[in-house]
C-alpha cells in the first residue's frame, strides 16, 4: 500500500492515502501547517523552499520526477509547494509547471491560505465573513473554475442585499488578493478582472466639545462603564476592536502598545489623564482592561444614550476615532503625526481630515514678503 510520511510540528507519523486527503482538509493551514506536507512514494524528507540569491525555489518530488519553480518570495514559494502536495495526495495530474486545474472548493481554499495571507489580525476575521459569504454565492465552486462570470454574478449578489459601493470594494478586495495567490500558485490558470466602484467620500461625523459632554452625561446617567469607555476611544482615536483587545501588559508607563492592529503594524500611543484615570477604575479581573464590555451591549446602549442626547443618527461608535483625528489636526498637530497616532497604513486615509487644519497660509505670505 502507498504510503506518505506526514511531519507535523517536528513528529513523523505515517498513515495511509486513504486517510490523507481527510487529514490534510482538516488541517488549518498556516506557513509550519504548509512545510510540514511531504512528498509521496520515496521514503524520507526532502529540502522546502530554499533561498537562491534574490528568489526562492519551491521543490517537490513525486515517485516519476521532480518539479521546481522559482519564486520572488518564501511564502509564495511554499504555497505553491503546498498546493501541488495537497493535488499529489488527491491524485490529481500533475504537470511540468505543478499542479493541474485544482478541485479544491473556493472555501477550502480560503481556509488553507487565510493566515497566510492576512495573518492573526482584526482584519483577517472580517476576510474569514467576506470570503465565506462569496463562497455561498459561488456555490463554493473549485477555486479553479472561478471566472468573469463568477465575478459578475457576486457584484449582482452583493447590490441585491444593496451593501454600498465601499462595502462591496472592501469585499472584492479581499477576494481579488486570494485569487492572486491562487494565479502565482499555478493553481487558478487566468485571474478574472476585478472591478472597483466609485466611493463617495462621505460625512466624517464627529463631536463637538458640547455634543460630547451630553453623550457622556447620557451615558453616565445608564451605564458609568461605558461612558469611560466612550470617553477612551475619544481620547485614543482606537478602533473599537482595538480598544477591546489591548491587555494590562500592554500598558505601562503611560502609554498603551496595541499588537493587533487593522494594519497589521504595532503602535504606541500615550494616554491622556483623562485616559489613564479611567483604567485605574477599570475592573482587574480579567487580562484586558475593557474586558467587561460586550460590544452588542453597548451598541444598544450607546445608541439609546445617543437619542436622549439629541444626537443625530449618523453619531455611532467609530465617530469618536474621527473626533480624536479632528481635534488633533484642528490643533494643528502635522497630518504625518496624526497618521501614526491612528495607525494609517497610508497617508491618504488621514488626508481626509487635512481640510480642517487650522488657515496657515499667512505664514507663506510672511516668508515670501521677507524673500
């Protein structure tokens, strides 16, 4: 009988090609998941994707011959030697350039390359909802087989549930970047065009100095924890998930360190009186300083103490980011500051509030009068 040795976190295990294609589906991938799947019908191990001056080459050998490929980068590299064991253990065809139109589903696939892509990030669990919605309306269909049509029929689905403009780019985004992989992988032969639509730009909602006073007055009045913890995401401009997921170890001498960030890149930032005041009541039986706040909960309260303020409909939790950014920039903080203080991964995203900066073209004038 055929047999295959698995590695598993440094342990061999042998077993059957009956039971593989099982073993191997129910694994969830991820780079020391993807190196540990080893060739069939030669006993022994054989090198993963090693480095050859500026690429890297994937290496995979069956009982008949040997394929390489060379990459421009290790995970892609491994990928791809990961894709052509997983066809192998299948009993797929395989060609000279690897693995052969795939059966592997859109959610199998999905699944497999997920934290590789996208990694243990806030982020990455929004992908996971994105993706799995595609693959229903996709019927799940191989990875493979996915073409224009496809594309044309998740737009179609996606403006029938009428999700806005933006929210079917940041979907199509997520599924344009897993369908590239699956092209540099040789496992999806042409990727389909993608389109983007035209994003309005939108109100950026926030507060003024009054407005936050009676939502913070309202809030007092219903829940005091949440009104801390309005008060917080006012004064640190943290995402909700952000401000969630920070632990105790995380503070220290003033400023807060956030690890898992929407842009995947930690950041510190110090903490307002206001701010540190505030943790020094938050509960200490839990490793994270909000840990008590339940996100649903406050939503239905928050929105409850936002009607008894008076507030308009358009005052929701992620407004308080955007009155943090436009105090900062009011005050004349640079907009480079005030990107890394929210943790923009691109200049753009904080040039959105570059309008509200505060008249300085006199300066200008001044420095050519004296010219």
């Amino acid at each position: 009988m055929m047999i295959i040795w698995l590695k598993t976190y440094g342990c061999k295990r042998l077993t059957t090609l009956l039971g593989i294609q099982k073993q191997i589906e129910s694994m969830q991938f991820n780079v020391t998941h993807l190196t540990s799947i080893i060739n069939i019908g030669t006993v022994g191990d054989i090198d993963m994707a090693r480095q050859r001056g500026n690429s890297w080459l994937g290496d995979v050998k069956t009982s008949t011959k040997r394929i390489r490929k060379s990459f421009t980068s290790q995970q892609e590299a491994e990928l791809w030697e990961a894709s052509l064991k997983l066809a192998i253990a299948r009993g797929e065809s395989i060609g000279d350039e690897g693995v052969l139109p795939s059966v592997e589903t859109f959610s199998q696939y999905a699944k497999r390359v997920h934290a590789i892509l996208w990694g243990e990030t806030l982020h990455g669990t929004k992908v996971i909802n994105q993706l799995a919605e595609i693959a229903d309306i996709v019927n799940d269909c191989p990875i493979s087989q996915i073409d224009d049509q496809h594309i044309e029929d998740i737009v179609t689905a996606l403006k029938e549930k009428r999700n806005a403009d933006a929210t079917i780019n940041r979907k199509l985004a997520s599924l344009s970047k897993l369908l590239t992989q699956a092209k540099k992988t040789k496992i999806l032969a042409d990727k389909p065009d993608i389109p983007r639509f035209k994003e309005g730009k939108g109100r950026l909602r926030f507060l003024s100095k009054e407005e936050e006073v009676r939502l913070l007055d309202k809030l007092e009045f219903l829940r005091p924890a949440f009104a801390d913890f309005t008060a917080f995401l006012i004064d640190t401009g943290f995402r909700f998930g952000e401000a969630l997921k920070f632990t105790w170890n995380d503070y220290h001498d003033g400023k807060v360190t956030l690890w898992h960030t929407k842009s995947n890149t930690p950041r510190t930032v110090p903490l307002t009186q206001r701010c540190r005041e505030i943790l020094e009541r938050c509960p200490k039986d839990t490793q994270y300083p909000f840990g008590h706040i339940n996100r649903n909960t406050y939503r239905t309260v928050f929105e409850k103490a936002r009607a008894m303020a008076n507030l308009d409909e358009s005052v929701i939790p992620h407004s308080m980011r955007h009155t943090c950014a436009s105090r900062l920039v009011q005050s004349g903080v640079d907009i480079r500051r005030v990107q890394v203080w929210l943790g923009h991964s691109t200049i753009a995203m904080t040039m959105r509030y570059s309008h509200l900066a505060p008249d300085d073209l006199d300066v200008c004038l001044e420095a050519l009068e004296q010219g």
